[in-house]
C-alpha cells in the first residue's frame, strides 16, 4: 500500500438517493478520490434494521452503485463494494458490540427518531446500528469519514468505541474522523424546512430524488415552503428563515458560488425569480448524473464485476483488522 490516507464511507440502498445524499455525502467523495485511497460501499446490511421488501433492497442496491459512478467516482481509482460480500463486518460488529454500552447507544438521535416512527418493530439492530457503523469504518483503518451532518454522532461513538478498545488492548485501531462538506451538510426538507431530507420522508414533494423526472425536481423547487416576509437573505439560526436558507444553500452547493452573493443578487427580487433560477440550477447539476445513470444501469455485468472486484479487495484489507482483533481479545486464530 502506498502511504495516502484512506476514506471510508457509504450510503444505505433504503430508498431513491436524493439531493442530500448527493450534496452532503457523494459529491464530496469525488474530490476525494485522487487524494486519499478510497473505499466506499452500498451499506445494505444496515436497511434491514427497517421492515424492507427483498427485492427492493436488490435492485437499489445495484442503483446506488450506478448512481455513484454517474455522480463521477472512478471504480479504477476506488473500492467499491456491496457491504453483506465481505464477512469480517459481521464479524468485528459483533466483537464491538461487547464493548459498546446500553447507556450511550440509547443516547443516539437517529435510534430515537426511527425507533418512534417504527414502534411496531424496535429491533436490536436498530439499536446496535452505530456498533456495525464502527465496525464498517474500523476495519479499514479509515483516517476520515465523509458524510452529512446528521452522522456526526455516529462518528463519535466509533471514536469512542476505538479509544476503548485501544486503552485495553493498545493500538489496534486508527482512530477516524468524520469529514463534512463546506456547504450542503444539512439540506433541509423542501416541505417542512427545519427538518432534513431524508429518502424516506412519507411525503415526496419533501425531497429531490436524483430518480425524478426533470420538471418534477422544477415543480418540488417551486413549490418549496418559504415564508412570508418576501426577503432573499440568509440568517443562520433563524427558524422562520429555514426555507430560504435552505433554497440558498442548495444553490451554493450545486453552482459552487458563495452564498452571500447569491443572497446579494436576488436582494429586492421576489421569491418566484429566486425559486426559478434554484430550479434550474438544480436541474443542470442532476440532469447528466441522470444521463450517465441510465446507461450505466442497464449494463448489470459491468457492475456485478466491480462489485466482486471491490469485494475481494475489501475482504483482504479488512483481513487484517480482523485477526489483529481476534487475537488481541483471546481468540485462538
Ligand atoms: P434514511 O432516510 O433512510 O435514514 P437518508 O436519506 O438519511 O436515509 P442515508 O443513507 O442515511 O440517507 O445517508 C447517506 C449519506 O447522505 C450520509 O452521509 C448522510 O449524512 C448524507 N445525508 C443524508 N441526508 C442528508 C441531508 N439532508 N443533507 C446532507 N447530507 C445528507
Ligand atoms: N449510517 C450511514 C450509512 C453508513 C455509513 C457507514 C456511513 C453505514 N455505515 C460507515 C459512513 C461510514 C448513513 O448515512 N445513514
């Protein structure tokens, strides 16, 4: 291995990608590629923490992995892999999971929020979720862990588990940390603008999904809540602002121009222009990962063999944390 440092990160196969997941997570992983040595990975042992239909995690699977190569990440230059191809995350989870305490995984935000909108099935998983989390990332060794702001609290905890860990059994662990995007870490719903936007939000005009029809991602920009103050300006913290600054952030993010000069150019122009012109930005920035998506997806051979390809790779690097472990809690290996 040469010495660039590694990046791990992934995204779950629970639904359409959306424009969050592009602007918070994916768009940043491309940059990293020529840098770092990369591994990213369609997460899909975590969606069955929620009820899902078996075919539906198959084929999104294989459409996230598409949609990563049409948002421009290399599979020459990165690993990428299907996360239930390499045991040893199954494996190191469950060893975690002996170091991890009750106490601080009742603590996350993410176990209370989809534990209350899935009452009818709090599972275990659900519970340990963040331990598997750990155990993805540790096993690679990951200096840096690229995702949107809501997984900061999913990186504490493994910082946590791997200084635990280490203080009893010195250094196994590379103790990673997490990597957030200069702007677009939070893009918030388009409906309901103090929340984020999640993939699996109940009502879809409340997300951009990098799936949707042209004019439809035109028509939910349009039709994003606002306020009634009529002025284009972007106030951090102020919650009647939310649906502005978040218009205003989305803008950013897929033009790369600085927010304050957007909020300059449309001072004193009403907000039909603004949401217009976010439109179409938003439009030009999704319209040739579409492109790129739909002839990717249709060729399951070219992906079938990166992912075995990113498989064995994983499976090898990851080798090594595991027996490292293994031995240093006793097992005979
Ligand atoms: P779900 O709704 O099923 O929990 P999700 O939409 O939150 O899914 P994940 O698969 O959990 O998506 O997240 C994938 C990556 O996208 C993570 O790095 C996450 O931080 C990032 N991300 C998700 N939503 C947003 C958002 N609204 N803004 C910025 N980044 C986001
Ligand atoms: N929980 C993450 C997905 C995820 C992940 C990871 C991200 C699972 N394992 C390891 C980075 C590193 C989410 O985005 N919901």
């Amino acid at each position: 291995m040469d010495d660039k440092k590694i990046i791990f990160s992934g995204v779950q196969p629970s639904g359409n990608l959306t424009l969050g997941n592009y602007l918070g997570a994916i768009k940043n992983w491309v940059k990293l590629q020529d840098e770092y040595n990369c591994i990213y990975a369609m997460m899909d042992m975590h969606t069955i923490t929620v009820r899902q239909t078996p075919a539906d995690i198959r084929r999104r699977t294989f459409e996230v992995l598409a949609l990563y190569i049409a948002c421009g990440i290399d599979p020459e230059k990165v690993t990428l892999f299907i996360q239930s191809h390499n045991p040893a995350h199954a494996e190191l989870a469950w060893v975690l999971n002996c170091y991890t305490y009750m106490g601080e995984l009742q603590r996350m935000t993410q176990f209370k929020d989809k534990s209350s909108r899935h009452a009818e099935n709090i599972n275990a998983g659900l519970f340990t979720y963040p331990v598997l989390m750990a155990a993805d990332i540790l096993l690679y060794q990951a200096d840096f862990v690229p995702v949107g702001k809501d997984q900061m609290q999913h990186i504490e905890i493994c910082r946590d588990i791997a200084e635990r860990f280490n203080a009893i059994y010195g250094d196994v662990f590379k103790v990673p940390e997490g990597m957030l995007p200069k702007v677009g870490a939070n893009i918030m719903s388009l409906q309901e603008p103090t929340k984020k936007m999640s993939k699996s939000d109940e009502n879809p005009k409340a997300y951009i999904s990098l799936m949707d029809d042209m004019n439809i991602i035109a028509k939910k920009i349009k039709s994003a809540v606002t306020d009634s103050e009529g002025v284009i300006e972007y106030r951090e913290g102020d919650e009647t602002k939310a649906g502005v600054n978040n218009l205003l952030s989305i803008m950013s993010a897929v033009t790369g121009r600085e927010i304050d000069s957007i909020a300059a150019e449309y001072s004193g122009k009403g907000y039909g222009d603004f949401k217009g012109d976010v439109a179409e930005a938003v439009v030009e920035c999704i319209r040739p990962i579409r492109q790129e998506y739909d002839r990717l997806i249709s060729d399951k051979q070219y992906l079938l063999d990166i992912c075995a390809k990113g498989a064995e790779s994983a499976a090898r690097i990851s080798q090594r944390t595991i027996k490292k472990v293994y031995k240093k809690v006793g097992f005979v290996v």
